[in-house]
C-alpha cells in the first residue's frame, strides 16, 4: 500500500490535497471520464433520473453529463474544501447540484434516488479500512437511498473476491451483475476495469401475499426499463469467479 493511500480515508488528506488541486488541476477524473463512459452509462441512467454522484470528488462527470441534458444530478463529498470550489464553479448550472455530505451517513430520504455512480470512491475508502467497516457502511446507506428498479453503478480496479463481499450482501436487496470494461476488443483483464451493476429488487420473489396496490406503487418507481441479464456478449474474459462479459467503451478524448 502507498504511503498516500493509508491517508484515503482522512477528510483532511482530501482537504489538501483538493486545495492543492486548485492551482494545477482543477478537474480530474479517475479512471475515465463522461465522453468514453456515455454509451455504457446511457443503459443505467436516464436523461430524466436523480442521479447521485458517491464522492464526486473535482471530477467534471457531473458537468459533462448536466451539459448532455441529465436534468437532475446530486454530487456529494465529504470534503468542504472540494464541494464549496465546486459550487463556485458550477455557479448558475440546473440540474447540478453540490453538497458537503458523508457517504457513510447520507441526510436524504429513503428510496429518493434513481440511479447511483460510483468510480474510485469505493476503491479510495477500501483500500484505507483494513475491516471495510467503512465501505459496509457506505454501501448500506447506498442500499437504503435507491430506489427500487434503480441502479447502483461501481468502476472500480478491485477484484470480485475483494469487493463482492461487500456488495453482494442479501440485506441490500439487489441483483448483482458483472461487466469487465476495456477500450478495444482485445483488451485483456489486466487493461480492464470491474464494472458492478447493483439493480434494487422491486419485491422479494418469495412474497406472494403482497399487497397488489402496493406492488403496482414499488412497481411505478422502476423507472429504467433495461434490463442487463438480456445483454450478449461476443467476448469474454476470465477472472476468479469465471468468465465475465468484456464490455468495450473506446477512449474518446
């Protein structure tokens, strides 16, 4: 582990280090940025979705993605320094909002979220938590502010053994699925990275009793029609918990 990656966890490793930011970067995106992730994120999130972006850190996703007519897009961190940097610069955007938040204890109402992104928060808490307490509890308020029908999207570089303990928990009441993201058709797994797809459960299946108004209500929230368990693929690669579908998003600068 890096010496940098033992502070990921501290609020005010970030406080610096987006202070600092300022002066020479005033954006940077983990991993990739909107216009290479547009035609996979399009299948997860919708134009008209509240979207929450999970410790959107300076990363220019939420902007990109507000100028590409998302109409509603919540971008929280806890970093003060960040977000208030932030909101001066988005000064006058609709649809974009900002706001210094805890992932771990999230002041929004239940079910109140369409879509959820993920890309390298998880990764940053994890690799700081030697228990993952921390990502448990992030995942959990995650699990509590989604909608059912809604999606959970996580980019990450951590492999299935070391995340789906974490994500695939019975409690969340969601259907995992696994993608591997690269840039070409021959990308290997070592070029990818793990793409999680979290859909919350409507209703248990086993609940035969549900109320009929009530199914119909939960059902009315599903507002995403797509459904990733229909997807094929042409290729795939191979990893510790067998073969996952290679999802190819080119680089587009």
């Amino acid at each position: 582990m890096s010496l940098a990656c033992q502070y990921y966890g501290e609020r005010e490793y970030w406080d610096q280090r987006y202070e600092d930011d300022k002066k020479k970067r005033p954006h940077f995106d983990w991993y990739h940025g909107y216009k290479t992730l547009k035609p996979f994120l399009s299948k997860y999130f919708l134009k008209l979705d509240r979207i929450l972006m999970l410790g959107c850190g300076n990363s220019k996703l939420g902007e990109d993605m507000n100028d590409d007519e998302y109409k509603e897009i919540v971008n929280i961190d806890f970093s003060d320094v960040l977000i208030q940097d932030m909101k001066n610069r988005t000064v006058g955007r609709e649809g974009l909002e900002y706001l210094t938040m805890d992932g771990r204890d999230m002041d929004f109402e239940s079910d109140s979220f369409d879509s959820i992104f993920d890309k390298g928060t998880i990764d940053a808490v994890m690799c700081s938590d030697d228990d993952n307490s921390n990502a448990k509890r992030m995942i959990t308020e995650v699990s509590r502010v989604l909608k059912p029908g809604g999606f959970f999207v996580v980019m990450t570089y951590g492999s299935p053994e070391n995340r789906l303990p974490v994500l695939n928990v019975a409690n969340y009441n969601w259907t995992v699925y696994m993608r591997m993201l690269g840039t070409s058709p021959d990308a290997q797994s070592n070029q990818c990275h793990y793409i999680y797809i979290m859909r919350k459960n409507i209703a248990n299946s086993d609940n035969s009793t549900a109320d009929q108004a009530s199914l119909q209500q939960l059902k009315s929230i599903a507002t995403n029609p797509f459904d990733p368990s229909t997807e094929h693929f042409e290729t795939y690669l191979y990893s510790s918990v067998g073969k996952i579908a290679l999802e190819v998003t080119p680089v587009v600068k």
